[in-house]
C-alpha cells in the first residue's frame, strides 16, 4: 500500500497566519492527489483535487501544489473559520489511502 | 443538489454483521463510482472499497476482503454496506461518498456510526 505522511501532525496558528501542511507519498502518485478538511462531527470536505485544482465554493486563500510524491496544502491567510483537522490522500493505487492528518488550532 | 443521506448508528455485538444504507439524490445515481471510507473514533480515514453503482461491480481493500460486501439498488438509488465477523476495532463512523468528475470524493453521506461491544 502506498503510505502517506503527513506533517506536522498538529499545529497552532493564529488568525491571519499563512499556513503550510506537506504530505509526502511513499512512491510516485502523480497528481492523483487530494486535500480534505474535518470539523469535529462532521463528514470530511473535498478542497484540492487533483493536487492543485480548488473545489468550487472553497476560498481562495485555500491552495496545492506538489506532484510525484510530495504535496502542498497552503492557507494564506487564517481565518476563525478555517481551525480543523486536514486529511491528505492518494487515489492512484487501491487502496487509496490517507494521511494521518494535522489539527490546526487556534494560538 | 447532491446528497447522500444514510441509515442510523448501529450498535452491534462481536461476531455479528451489520449493514449500512446510503440514498442518493440530487443526480444520476449511476453515472458516478461510489466509495466507503471509516474512521474509528479519534483516528484517521480508512477506505474500504469501490462501487460501480451501474452493474454492481466492486473492488474491496485487501484488508476487508472476505468480511465486507458492497451492494447498489438502482431502482430505489441506494447503496449497501455490510460488514461480518464484526471485532471491536470495527467501531467507527462509516461514510459513503461519491467520487467526482476529476477523481476525489467530492460528496459525503453524514456518517453511520457502528458501535461494536459486547
């Protein structure tokens, strides 16, 4: 199975910080690549599929980048709103599999 | 809209199987593969496999194999899961969710959560 590792695992930021979470893949994925955002007892989001394609609806200060086997997820500008859990995954082999994910939380 | 609205928490013993429904909405049911994914409680996600809602056809994670069963009825646009030989570690929510256009699970159910204690 392909394995992802995220980090960092947990992260404290403050409103209006630029924010980078990095996940790496255990081989070459190409850009089949996704970023999902958690709240507590909510089903995860779709932000970035494709490694850098922006879901419709999702804010702009939400971006990706990355291929082959590291990716970027990157907040520009933290907002109140944004303190959740972020799951990377990748969908280029079965099983697809996910990092372990980072909480972002408020400093 | 799309949605995805699926059955209620379940609270099972060892050894038992339980069987999780998802009901689509909102668009044609088969024109988009079908997917599980879990999450045991505080943890992270788990995919458990595919579903060719149009046919019928799954593929299940190796680690599920033998114990999970994936199921479409296109006629009502609703989707199964069942799990067997149910284990404690098998506590978790279970979601359904639709995979888009450009691959990624671009729509989730709400969640089932399956509580497995004896």
């Amino acid at each position: 199975d392909i394995q992802l590792t995220q980090s960092p695992s947990f992260l404290s930021a403050s409103v209006g910080d630029r924010v980078t979470i990095t996940c790496r893949a255990s081989q070459d994925i190409s850009s089949y690549f996704a970023w999902y955002q958690q709240k507590p007892g909510r089903a995860p989001k779709l932000l970035i599929s494709a490694a850098s394609i922006l879901q419709s609806g999702v804010p702009s200060r939400f971006s990706g980048s990355g291929s082959g086997t590291e990716f970027t997820l990157t907040i520009s500008r933290l907002q109140s709103e944004d303190f959740a859990t972020y799951f990377c995954q990748q969908l280029n082999t079965y099983p697809w599999t996910f990092g372990q994910g980072t909480k972002v939380e408020i400093k | 809209q799309v949605q995805l609205v699926q059955s209620g928490a379940e609270v099972k013993k060892p050894g038992a199987s339980v069987k999780i429904s998802c009901r689509a909405s909102g668009y044609t049911f088969t024109k988009n593969y079908m997917h599980w994914v879990r999450q045991a409680p505080g943890l992270g996600l788990e995919w458990l496999g595919i579903i060719n809602p149009s046919g019928g056809s799954a593929y299940y994670a190796q680690n599920f194999e033998g114990r999970v069963t994936m199921t479409s009825d296109t006629s009502t646009s609703t989707l199964y899961i069942e799990l067997s030989s149910l284990r404690s570690e098998d506590t978790a929510v279970y979601y359904c969710a639709r995979e888009g256009p450009i691959i990624a699970l671009e729509y989730w159910g709400q969640g089932t959560l399956v509580t497995v204690s004896s």
